[in-house]
C-alpha cells in the first residue's frame, strides 16, 4: 500500500480543495476566534477553511507532502496556520487545549488506535470545546466510494455514543449522500457527531 507522502505527491490534491460539507453545514455553532485542531488535516482543505471562519489552527498530519501543499493553500487563502508533522498514534494532544476539533474521515485509525484517538481528543477539548466528526459507516463498503476497506474502521451511533459519552452529543446523524470531495466521489454511507465538552 502507498504510503501517505506517496498518495499525496503531484501538484493536484486528493480530496480537493474546498472543505468537507458536513463542516461547513455546522459553521454557525463555531465561536468566532479560539483555538481549533484539525486532525489528520492532510493537505489543508479543512484547516484552511476553519482558519478562514477566524480560529487559530493547528494542523497535524503525518505526511510532510500533504503539509506543504497546505501551507501553499493557506498562503493562496491569505490565512496563518500552525503545523506539527507527527505520528498520530504518538502525538501528545495535550489537556484542554482547544475551542474546536475537526476529525473529518480518520478512518485509517483501527479499533484500538481509534479508542486512544478519540480519547485524546475528548481530554483536548476545553470545557464547552466543539468537537465536529465526519466519517463512514460500515454500509460504506458496498458503495465503495472512499474510505479503507476494513469494516472494523468504520462508526456506527451506538460506538460513537460510547466513545463520546463524557460530551454533550448536540448532532449525531446516520444518512446515505453525494459526496464530491476529490477521491470521496459517489454516494456514500455517512455518519456525522457534533459533540460538546461540559463546562
């Protein structure tokens, strides 16, 4: 299987440039400055567009490709952004340290990892942080349409319900849609969390 440098190398960008739809959709529960995380941003599209709304945001991805092509949309964009190339699987998310987490498609996080990923991301949260998921359900692999191959990848409510039970689920959504977001192209098997952390 490639490696992520190698699926992000040339000058065009996987999944496009304009933002994930479902982040978009929620924009008015964003606060209008803070700190934001987009996790596994890649090559900025969703990172740059949250810069965009007015947040200070740091972008991780484990690709030095995928990031240098984002620090070139941000620069398009006319947005500062702030990078760590990590191993997410290693990476200190820290306690409390942002206003927003955006984990738009994360889904080559097995089980176990995905456990600690999710984990972390609750423990970075500050209290009343916003944290917005996008992702596939396992219905996924009939359509084929983006995403890993593994079922045990994918979410469903009640693992989402579980995984996310010390946040205040504001919007957990399970529906069939169009995406045309670059290699997310067709119709897929969605699921969507927007989720706050208590005060």
């Amino acid at each position: 299987m490639p490696t992520w440098d190698e699926r992000y190398a040339g000058e065009s960008f996987l999944f496009g440039t304009e933002p994930n739809v479902f982040l978009t959709r929620h924009k008015e529960r964003l606060p209008t400055h803070g700190t934001a995380l987009a996790v596994a941003d890649g090559e900025g599209r969703n990172g740059v567009w949250l810069a965009e709304q007015g947040l200070d945001v740091l972008a991780v991805d484990g690709s030095e490709v995928a990031l240098a092509k984002s620090r070139k949309l941000a620069a398009k964009r006319g947005v500062a952004m702030h990078y760590e190339h990590a191993d997410l699987s290693a990476w200190d998310f820290g306690q409390q340290r942002f206003d927003v987490i955006a984990a738009i498609f994360i889904q080559f996080a097995e089980p176990d990892f995905r456990a600690r990923l999710f984990a972390s991301m609750v423990a970075a949260l500050k209290p009343a942080g916003l944290l917005l998921l996008e992702g596939y359900r396992p219905e996924q692999l009939a359509y084929g349409t983006g995403g890993p191959p593994q079922a045990e990848n994918m979410y469903t409510e009640p693992m989402l319900r579980e995984a996310f039970a010390d946040l205040t689920i504001e919007h957990l959504a399970s529906y069939d849609e169009e995406l045309h977001e670059g290699r997310h192209e067709g119709m897929s098997a969605l699921i969507d969390l927007v989720a706050r952390k208590p005060e």
